[in-house]
C-alpha cells in the first residue's frame, strides 16, 4: 500500500482546488436548496390556510356535479285534494307534455307507486302516507297533519332528514324523495343525456331510430312544405333543449375570434420585430421604445383587453378579436424579435456582399432562417388562443365562452355544460394537433 506525504498532499490539492477545497455553496447548496423547499411548502400551508379550507369545503358536491355533467332528473310531484292523488310535471319536462312513465303504477286502490330504482328504492303515495323504501328498510311517513312525521322509527334511518315543515330521504345516486303536507315530490334521476337529438316539440321526439331513419328515407311528409330530412335537420340544429345551433355557432366564432386575432397580430409584430431586433435596425432608441410597446400589450391580460374593448364596442366577437390582436402582437413580436437577434448573419453578409438591397437581403440571408421559427410560434399562438377565447368570451366578449358561463350560473344545466366543454376539448385536441403537425412539417422533424 502507497503512503502520500504532507508535500504530495499539498500538490495535489493545489491542483485540484475545485474538488478538495470545495465552497459552502458546493457543500451545502442542494441541503439548502432542499431546506428552502419544505419551508416554502409550510408557508403556503400557513397563508393559504389549507387545513382549514380542506375541512370545511363540500367535496359532496364534487360527486353532484359530476353526476349532473352525465344524468338527468324527472320530478313529479303527487298532491293529495279530497279523495284524488294529481301527479304534477314540471312545465318543461324530459318528458314531454303528456307523460305517462312506466315506473309510475296506478294501484287498484286509488294509490300510486313510483319506482325510484326498481323494487329496492320505490315510493308508495297513499292518500294519508308515503311509504318510502330504500336500504332494505321501509319507512312509513304521515303528512296528512300540520307537517309530515316519520311513523314506527325512532329515530329515523341516516337517510331521511327531519326539518320543521318538510322530511327529505335521500335514496343515494338514483334520486331522493322531498314530503311536505299533502305533496310529495320525487326527483328520479336516468344517465344519459334526455332530447338530444329531438325536443319534446318534434314530431320526431320519443320515435324509434328505425321509425325516424323510414320516415326521412321514404316516410309521407309531416309537414306539407318540407321534406322530412329537412325537417329532421331543423329540428335538431333548433333544438329547445340544447341549443345545438346556437352551441355550433358560438363554438365557430370562437374558433375565428382565435384565428382572426392570432392572423393579425402576427402581421402587425412582423414588420415591428424587424425594427426592434439589434441587428437589424442598429438604432437603439426604436429598437428600446418597441420592446417596451411589445412589453406593455402583454403585460396587460387579454381578459383584461377583452373587458376594455367589450365597454368600447360591446359584447361580441369583435371586442374578442381586438383583445387578441392586442395581446398577440406583444407576445409574438417579442418572439419574432429575439428569434431575428439570434440568426446567423453569415448568410446575410454573403448577400449583402453581391450588392443586394436591403430588400433582398432579408428576404434571402434572414427569411429562410426565420421562417420555420416564425410559423411555428404563430401556430402554437393560435392552437393556445383557442382556448383563451373561450375564457375571455365569458366576460361577454362574445363566442362560446358566454354561452358556457350561462348555462353554468343556472346551476341547473350541467348536462350542457358537461355538452360544451366536450365540444371544447374536442376542437383544442384537434387544433393542437393539426399545429403539432405542421410545426414538424415546417421544422422538417416528421421524419425522425
């Protein structure tokens, strides 16, 4: 075994310093670092207050909506006057006008029986009683007196809730059951989207697909003056229900808020980046006073643009449309500019020196570098500003981002809401990936 000396030490520490004598920063920099990381964690914990919020937040309605975005609910309601029980639609029932549901039985003896989710959850409407079964346990409730009360179970199961003048029973997923003096409603819930195609109003609505696809084909006409197909396409594109031609229209000028703005904001950073890149224009006052324009259309959001131009013009795509241009021409002549400082100025100076114009000179020693930059960040722009236009048209600057923000303050349609943002992601998927497609054309990566 070789033994090293104090002189040898010595040397070799003086030749590798970096290694022997490392800084506290080298030492102790990623513990650091690490350190820094779980205090930062605690302070967010302690601003945020997060124990608190995660306490007292409805994680129940997570469930509700998310069922809503992919059901629906009837709700008859069953009021008792004398010696009759009346059942009682909403005005605008899935159902149509005239319903007469299978899962709701005329008994022989004058009462009612709806099934909520076959045997296991039902509802029993006598003219002195709801007889309610679900979880294995049937519980009778009297609501002839001044308010309803629960017979024969003391105290009642979980699933029914006692207040002063009403008892609701919650029959999970499937529905729930609302009791009240003389009356009792019953909201019964169905997966799946009710009228999608044909609304109540249709003559088409609760045929058959077979019976529809004869009556278009070769079926008599419904309506003297209009073929049946396009009855069927006006019935659809108008439908009460959802609105698909509107939906379809907000959705297409959302798609040409994106693309107008994106268009013309690239055009107007074009010829600007020119001016504010370095190299191009060695003028430091217009190069400074440009990146500080481009700074400031971006610094401010494009929500904000759209709040601005939605006061000037009012609601609608235009107001959309501006506040992209806005924002756009910042972003991509940022973009534009930096890409033009960083060319190789090899090519521009081989063309420069055949005595060229400035013309040519860009045209042949900068464009052909630039080029497949430029379109690839336009076209990354407009994939992203397909979604921004959703969200600024939701402070009414027009598109299906309005639409989207009405059907979700009801709180009522989440099955439309469910149906647009569907649309939504269907068209930024799309998007993003015809922009994937002819980034690596452009870039010349679709080989590789």
């Amino acid at each position: 075994m070789s033994v090293i000396d104090a002189g040898r030490m010595q040397e070799i520490k003086a030749r590798y310093p970096e290694i022997l004598h490392r800084s506290f920063r080298q030492r102790f920099g990623a513990l650091m670092i690490f350190l820094g990381v779980i205090l930062y964690g605690i302070y967010a914990v302690w601003f945020f207050d997060l124990p608190k919020i995660i306490a007292e937040a409805h994680w129940e309605r997570v469930g509700i909506y998310l069922s809503e975005w992919i059901s629906y609910d009837v709700q008859p309601e069953f009021r008792v006057s004398g010696d009759k029980i009346s059942v009682k639609y909403p005005r605008f029932s899935p159902l149509g006008d005239n319903p007469h549901p299978d899962w709701v039985t005329n008994n022989p003896d004058g009462s009612l029986t709806v099934s909520v989710s076959g045997t296991s959850r039902s509802v029993k409407v006598t003219k002195t009683q709801a007889i309610l079964t679900a979880h294995g346990v049937t519980v009778p409730i009297d609501f002839t007196g001044n308010s309803p009360k629960v017979l024969g179970s003391e105290p009642p199961p979980s699933w029914i809730t006692v207040y002063d003048d009403n008892i609701l029973a919650n029959m999970g997923f499937a529905g729930d059951v609302s009791i009240s003096t003389d009356r009792v409603k019953i909201r019964k819930r169905f997966i799946g989207w009710a009228n999608f195609v044909f609304d109540t109003h249709s003559p088409f609505f609760d045929k058959p697909a077979s019976e529809v696809i004869s009556l278009i084909v070769s079926g008599p006409r419904l309506e003297p003056d209009q073929s049946n197909l396009s009855l069927a396409f006006d019935n659809i594109w108008n439908n009460g229900a959802w609105q698909h031609g509107d939906v379809w229209t907000k959705l297409f000028q959302t798609i040409v808020m994106a693309f107008l703005g994106t268009l013309l904001g690239s055009l107007a950073a074009f010829p600007l980046a020119f001016m504010a890149a370095r190299n191009i224009t060695p003028n430091r006052l217009v190069n400074q006073i440009l990146k500080r324009f481009f700074d400031f259309l971006r610094s401010v959001d494009m929500l904000i643009w759209a709040l601005f131009l939605t006061r000037a013009f009012g609601p609608g795509p235009l107001a959309g449309s501006g506040a992209i241009f806005l924002t756009e021409t910042g972003t991509l002549g940022k973009l534009y500019s930096e890409g033009l400082e960083n060319i190789d100025n090899k090519p521009r100076e081989g063309v420069k020196s055949t005595g060229s114009s400035t013309v040519l000179v860009h045209r042949y020693g900068i464009l052909p570098q630039i080029v497949p930059v430029i379109v690839s960040q336009t076209l990354y722009q407009w994939e992203s500003n397909v979604r921004g236009a959703t969200i600024i048209g939701a402070v009414g600057a027009g598109g299906i981002g309005l639409k989207l923000w009405e059907a979700m303050r009801t709180n009522a349609n989440w099955e439309n809401v469910a149906y647009m943002v569907l649309l939504i992601l269907i068209v930024v998927f799309l998007f993003d990936a015809a922009s994937n497609a002819l980034r690596s054309r452009l870039m010349g990566t679709q080989n590789r």
